[in-house]
C-alpha cells in the first residue's frame, strides 16, 4: 500500500519509497545497553521501526537528489556494533584510531570520470538503488546521549540520519557545510521532546 509524507514542491503527495534494508545487531552488545536502546536494537521489532523511519526521510529527501539518486525502490544495510568493531572499521578505512559514533560507505560514489550511473530502479523494473552500509555504535551513541542530555533513540536517529545523509552524497569538509547537513537532520527528525537538549552538538565532536 502506498503512503504519503506530506507534500512535494509541487504539492503533489510525496510517496515513501521502497526499502529493503539489512539490519544487523552486534552479538558482542550488552543486554543492558540493548534494552536501553529500547525498539530500535530490538530484533523483533526493530527492522519495521528502521525501514519507517529511513523511508520517510528518503521521501522527505527526494527532491533535493542529483537524479542518479532517484528511485523507487532503495537498498542499504545498517549495523548497530561496539565500539571494538567500529573502531577496527575507523582504522581499516580512515586510518583513524579509536571508536566514532558512525560510518558511511556509500556505493554510490560520485565520480564524474567514471561510467554514467544505471537508471533508477524505477525506470529499469529492476533491482532496488544500492545506497551502500551505515555503521552505528550503540556504545559511543550511548555516551553521546548521556553527555548532551538526550535519550538514546534520539542519538541514534540522529546518527542514522547522519549516515544516509552521506550514502547520499553529503558532506562536511568544512565548518559551513558541517552546520548545514546538521541542520537538515534536525530538520529530518522533528522537535524534540520537552526537555531533551538538542542533538546537534553531539556529531560535532564526533568522527563521522
């Protein structure tokens, strides 16, 4: 069944479009650190909550996308792991020691010398986009949380965001566009609860 996430700049309804999304929970995480996480690292409940959510941003996105970014139909994997993992992952491809709070690795890289890119799943009846891997650490995320006086699940949309942010094609190279992609997934998650501090801060300090 279709679904609606507002309307477009022409104010037509915009569509949320298809996702088929790997979710993986690190074994290695802590029953504790799980539960605190609520839903959103629970294996029964969490792949629907995710695909939601990365659904209605997708939409919400749409219209600012080059158009080799524009499908119907989308792929990507997320992985909630520790910190161990994520910083084996942080050296291995950043030359970077240490945990971060999270990784992208896009698969579709913009790369004007190379192939023109295939047509969107939606003009192929193909395949869905691949839009590459979002790696997480609930660990980091969870002391993130504390420390800007936000709940969890606030800190983990707020890096999901983050990294789909990049798969599509976003970047911070500098104080300016840092201040811009973290104001667009403000935008993405909404208001925030009363009381809760604002997220922003926390992927300053971070590596991603």
């Amino acid at each position: 069944m279709a679904t609606t996430t507002g309307r477009d700049s022409a104010g037509e309804p915009e569509r949320e479009p298809a996702l088929d999304l790997a979710l993986d929970l690190d074994p290695a995480l802590a029953d504790p650190l799980l539960r605190e996480a609520g839903p959103l690292a629970d294996a029964a409940a969490a792949p629907e909550l995710w695909e939601g959510h990365l659904q209605r941003w997708l939409a919400e996105l749409a219209a600012e996308l080059p158009a080799r970014l524009r499908a119907s139909e989308y792929s990507l994997s997320l992985s909630l792991c520790s910190d161990a993992t994520i910083a084996e992952l942080n050296e291995t491809w950043r030359a970077k020691a240490g945990p971060t709070d999270v990784l992208a690795f896009a698969a579709c890289e913009d790369d004007a010398a190379g192939p023109p890119p295939l047509p969107p799943a939606s003009e192929t009846g193909g395949e869905p986009l691949e839009l590459g891997d979002i790696v997480i650490s609930l660990e980091t995320a969870a002391r993130q949380a504390g420390e800007e006086g936000h709940g969890l699940k606030r800190e983990l949309l707020f890096l999901a965001s983050h990294g789909l942010l990049h798969l599509l094609g976003w970047d911070h190279p500098d104080e300016a566009s840092l201040a811009a992609m973290l104001a667009r997934q403000e935008r993405l998650l909404g208001p925030e609860p009363p009381g809760a501090e604002g997220a922003a801060a926390a992927a300053a300090g971070g590596g991603r």
